[in-house]
C-alpha cells in the first residue's frame, strides 16, 4: 500500500485546500495581537468561518490509520483547531469528481494554536492524533443538508506520521 506521510500546515502548503491561521507565534498577519500584564493574546482579524458556524467537538483515534473515505461540505466551510494534542487531517482537492482521488490526498499536521479553514467542497477524512486517540474541535454550518461519506476512488491510502508507530 502505498503509505502517505502527514507534514506540518503552512498556509504556503494548505492553499489549494483553505487557510490556516496561527495564534502561537506572534507573526500570521491575519491574527490581531494584544498584551498585557504577565499575558498575550491572539484573534483572527476575520470571522474564522463564512456565516454562524456551528462549534462541535470530535474524538478521533490516532495515526496512523487508513483514509478508506471522506466526506465534503458543498455549502459551508469548515474550520479545525486543537484541543491539547496535535491532529492529523487528510484532505482532497475538491471539484465535480465524485469521489475523492486516492492519489490526490495529502495530509498535514496541525498543532495546538493553529486553525486551519477548508473551502467548500473539500474532501476530508476525520482527524486522527499524532500520538494517539485525541479530541479536536470543528466549527461548520449544520443543517445545510446531507454529507455522506464517499470510499475512496482507487482505495484506501495509510497516513502516517514521521516517528510514529507504522
């Protein structure tokens, strides 16, 4: 099987796919900063999503692990942030296929202060912890309708994570 190694989110590197925001260096310029006494903060200068998104919450087991299927969301954009751990997400260009391309997923690892935001109709995998089962929080519009998961064209692709257990 042909294995597919996670790399860390940039905003360079997640382009095709959305944005990603980091609140952990003091830098994105699409993050307004402010200081205080023994504090710091960090918001988006944007809303994180189009519309009033929905906060949920998913528990995902850990990499590696086979992306089998995904799914997509043609009428809302969908962030993903940290709870504590870093999370693998598994992605696929969107378009009129239908079904994601197994030999167009990427993965990318996004670690505790960083968001990423996918377009509409990005295929996605659930994310999985780096080092194990973790929770992650995503924020979407609900209720826009059905978005059932699709196997795979041309099956399944294992992630990985460089270090962790094959």
């Amino acid at each position: 099987m042909n294995a597919l190694l996670a790399r860390p989110v940039t905003g360079e590197n997640f382009a095709r796919y959305g944005r990603v925001s980091d609140l952990t260096g003091d830098a994105d310029p699409a993050v307004v900063w402010t200081r205080g006494d023994g504090w710091s903060d960090g918001f988006t200068r944007t809303p994180l999503i189009e519309g009033s998104g929905h906060l949920g919450i998913t528990r995902g087991g850990g990499a590696p692990w086979l992306c089998a299927a995904m799914e997509r969301h043609p009428r809302t954009e969908e962030a993903i942030f940290c709870a504590a751990e870093p999370i693998v997400l598994a992605v696929a260009p969107s378009g009129d296929v239908e079904a994601p391309l197994a030999g167009e997923i990427e993965a990318f690892v996004i670690a505790p202060g960083q968001a990423v935001v996918m377009n509409r109709g990005v295929w996605h995998d659930a994310c999985r912890g780096v080092s194990g089962p973790t929770p992650y929080y995503w924020m979407a519009i609900c209720g826009l309708g059905e978005s059932p998961w699709v196997p795979v064209s041309g099956g399944p692709r294992l992630v990985r994570v460089e270090g962790a257990a094959a």
